[in-house]
C-alpha cells in the first residue's frame, strides 16, 4: 500500500495547484506521483510482470519530466490535466483505502466473474475473492476489478472542459465497457489456469501475457473511441506531449 499511500498525499498538492496556480505545488504533486510509480517497480519485477515494470518505469519519467516542466512554465494544460488526475484519484482511492468498498468491488468482481464463466459454458465457483475452477484457485484483488483503468478513464472523461452530453456519452463508452470486458478477461485466466491450457505456466502466460496483450489493444481502441466523442481530449493530450518536449514554449 505504500504507492497508493503516497499517490493519495499526492492528491493534496494537485488540488492546491489546481485552485492556486502555484507552481511549486504542481511539482510536488508529480513528483510525488512519479515516486509512488516508482515504488511499484521492484514490486511487478519481483513477480516477474515485465509489462507492468516497463510501464512504470516510462511512468516515473514522463511524470518526474512533467513535474520539472512545470516548475518552469506556468500552463494552462497542466492545470487541466492535473485537475482531472486529481478526479481520477478521488475515484481510486475511496475503493483502495475504504475497507468495505474494497471488499465489496473485489467480491462483486468475483461473483460477476463466476456468472460471466457460467454464462459461457465455464464451471467457476466463488467464494469471496477467490474463484476455483477445476480443483484450482484464484484469488481476486484490487487490481483486477479494473478500478484504476476505470477512475483514468472516469477523470479523464468528466473532468474535461466539454459540454456535459458529449462527456456523458464518453464516459458510458469507456468505464463500463473496462469493467464488463475485465470480466471476461478473469473469466479467460482463471479457465486457463484452471484447466492448464498453456502447461505448467499457464496462469504466468494468461495473466502477463495474453491478457496483458489483449487489455492493451482494448484500451487503445476505447480510448480511440473517446477521443473521437471528446476531440478536446485528444487535443489536450497532444498539447500535454508539446509541453513536456518543449515544444509549447
């Protein structure tokens, strides 16, 4: 918990920088955040999850650049992609740190799962967080509800300047699609391990890789989708990439 704890005191600076405009507030704050990425690292390299390490590693340095930049440049899309983290994080953080609300995310997971398994032909049966198929378990946890995608996608489509019917839409485009499609996705790991499709590794291959690959090309192709409801988002996203190069000077 020692990221999300440091992501959560991140949040402070980014709202104080948010309605003061206090540069040194911004830095804080995404210095912060990069050094809570950070702290996951040795974590997913210790389980041997390359795609997570690797993307935590670009995060620490596109978020420590961006901390930096805004210690020289007062910008108006910093402000705005820091407002809409800070609602992205105020999603997150009631599901990481509310005992109840973790509990009760994880477990519906689990049972929605099982029925999606169901569903599909599948023999799965919950019990709490943890899913059994064929003699073996998995167990669910946060990160496999999807809230971390979901709250991205939550601030990044609610928390944008555009009118409320195209942010509405954008969100329903995004958000609930992430978490019907993580269902399947648990449903695909816990089958595949279950009944060995991949051999001896098969939860390492369906769950770092497969369904690593597979989440990837969804996200891309919902966040397409968004992009397309909420060009001002795609646009902010460019004009994000120019500052952090140095080309908005």
């Amino acid at each position: 918990m020692l990221a999300e704890t440091i992501a959560a005191i991140s949040l402070i600076p980014m709202l104080v920088y948010v309605k003061t405009r206090t540069r040194i507030s911004g830095f804080i704050a995404w210095t912060l955040f990069a050094l809570a990425c950070l702290t996951k690292v040795p974590v997913y390299l210790g389980s041997e999850d390359y795609y997570n390490t690797a993307v935590f590693i670009l995060a620490v340095v596109f978020f420590s650049v961006m901390a930096f930049r805004i210690l020289t440049k007062n910008s108006e899309v910093f402000i705005e992609v820091t407002a809409f983290s800070a609602l992205a994080f105020a999603v997150y953080f009631p599901f990481a740190f509310v005992n109840f609300l973790n509990t009760w995310i994880i477990d519906t997971t689990a049972i929605l799962t099982t029925m999606v398994g169901h569903v599909l032909g599948f023999e799965l049966v919950s019990h709490g967080n943890v899913i059994t198929v064929n003699g073996k378990s998995v167990t669910i946890i946060l990160a496999c509800t999807a809230i971390e995608s979901i709250a991205l996608f939550t601030g990044a489509t609610l928390g944008i300047k555009a009118d409320t019917g195209r942010k509405i839409k954008a969100f329903l485009v995004s958000s609930p699609v992430i978490y019907i499609l993580n269902l399947f996705r648990n449903v695909f790991v816990s089958v595949a391990y279950g009944y060995s499709w991949f051999g001896e590794n098969s939860f390492y291959i369906a769950h770092h890789v497969i369904a690593k690959i597979l989440s990837t090309i969804a996200l891309v192709a919902i966040a397409y989708a968004v992009f397309k409801v909420l060009p001002e988002l795609a646009e902010l996203i460019y004009s994000l990439k120019d500052e952090i190069v140095g080309e908005g000077q």
